[in-house]
C-alpha cells in the first residue's frame, strides 16, 4: 500500500506510539486523522496548526457513539478511511487479589472494547471499498502476562485474538489487520518508573535499553505497506521475552 494521499485514523494519537506513527505517517504523504479524549497540548496544537495533513478529533472509543461519529465525519469529508492504528489505551495496575472490579472492567472496556469499537465502525468501509489496513497495538504483558497487570494484560491478550478473527474476515475483501506486542517503550507509562525500576529493567532486556515510540511506529509502517502479512503479532521488545 503506498501511504501518499491515504486516509489514516490512529486513536491516542496525541502521545507516546501514537504520536510518532502519526508524524511519520503525515510524512509519507498520509492524511492523518489523530484522536483522543483530552485536547492537545500547546506544542502539540502548534505541530496540527503546521501541518497540513494532520487533523485532531476528539473521541472517546470506549463509547461506541462517539466513535461512529468521528468515523461518519472523516468519511464526509474524505469519502474513506484506508489505514486504522488503533493505539489508544489505558492501565490501571494492581495485584490480581487486590485489584479491584470496577478497575478490572474499565481497562478492559477502554482497550479491547474501545478497539472493537473503532474496528467495527471503520471496517465496513474497508470492506466496500476492497482495501484497507489495520494495525493493533498489544504487548508482550498481552503474549506472556505481567504481574499487576491482570486487567491490562486480559486486555492486550484480547486484542490478539481480536486480530486474528478480524484478519479472516477481512482478508476476503483485502483488508488487513496484523498486531504489533512492544516491550518497555520510552512513554508517558514508564516515565512513571522510578530510576531503580527503569535500571533493573533495561539489565533485563538483552538489548540493555528501553524501545523508542518512532521504532513501534516504523514497524506499523511495514505492515501497512506489505501487503502479505494479515493475522500476525510482531514483537518489538529488544529480545525481552526471547
């Protein structure tokens, strides 16, 4: 898929993995459409203002509403939606004993619900129009687990198996959808990590360092662009969980 003059939606779009996939997209020539709940930040509002292909919508896609109504705006405006990034998410992490309900369903319901959500109401589209590539972000607490991560891990694991049935459905009107599982990436999420923490990780990792948001973003670019790999995860974690 050539990504000049293509129609991209990527939720959470305002940081992190999100933020990178969508400069580098709008680089390649795409029209990026980047969404999240709170506004931008001035910096970030500043790079929209000054980039051309680069629109903010504000959406919330654990509300399958709000979604559809971002979704019918970007397609009355540019007819289709050609690559989805679905990125957005949340933790909320504790010990599976002391974790509790209300903390386990609202992951849950903002990372695998919230990615159902955004998948269903762009895939048709997709489907209509025969093309169309998906890209999910995971995690390798999703393949392996994590302690404290009940929640999030149930959560990431879904959107793996969301994948794979996604991907047979779609591949018969050639749309794609492939997952990607990061290891620690340099986010929002692990700048909350003391130093300690942070050190004893990366001595873990045989790659002796945290991944960078701009690396998850270059591997959502090649499964945009190639156009036989369907229903797989890549896991991008520095050898973490060789």
């Amino acid at each position: 898929m050539d990504l000049n003059q293509k129609v991209a939606l990527v939720t959470g779009g305002t940081r992190g993995i999100g933020l990178a996939t969508v400069r580098l997209l709008a680089e390649q020539g795409t029209k990026v459409y980047m969404t999240a709940r709170s506004q931008p930040s001035e910096d970030l509002q500043a790079y929209i203002d000054n980039t051309s292909n680069v629109v903010f919508a504000s959406m919330d896609i654990a509300d399958a509403d709000s979604v559809q109504q971002v979704v019918n705006q970007i397609i009355e405006t540019d007819t289709a939606i050609d690559i989805l990034v679905n990125n957005a998410g949340i933790t909320k992490d504790m010990l599976l004993t002391r974790m509790k309900l209300e903390d386990f369903e609202q992951v849950v319901n903002v990372n695998l619900v919230g990615t159902f959500n955004v998948t269903k109401a762009v895939l048709k589209g997709m489907q209509k129009k025969r093309q169309g590539a998906i890209v999910n972000i995971s995690s390798i607490s999703g393949t392996n687990g994590n302690a404290g991560q009940a929640n999030y891990s149930a959560s990431k694991a879904g959107i793996i198996g969301l994948t794979k049935t996604t991907a047979r459905e779609g591949i018969r009107r050639n749309v794609r959808c492939n997952a990607i599982a990061p290891g620690m990436i340099e986010t929002d999420m692990t700048d909350k990590l003391s130093d300690k923490i942070k050190t004893s990780i990366e001595e873990s990792i045989p790659a002796h360092r945290f991944g960078k948001p701009e690396e998850i973003a270059q591997t959502v670019q090649f499964l945009i662009e190639n156009e036989f790999i369907t229903g797989q995860t890549i896991v991008v974690d520095g050898g973490m969980t060789i």
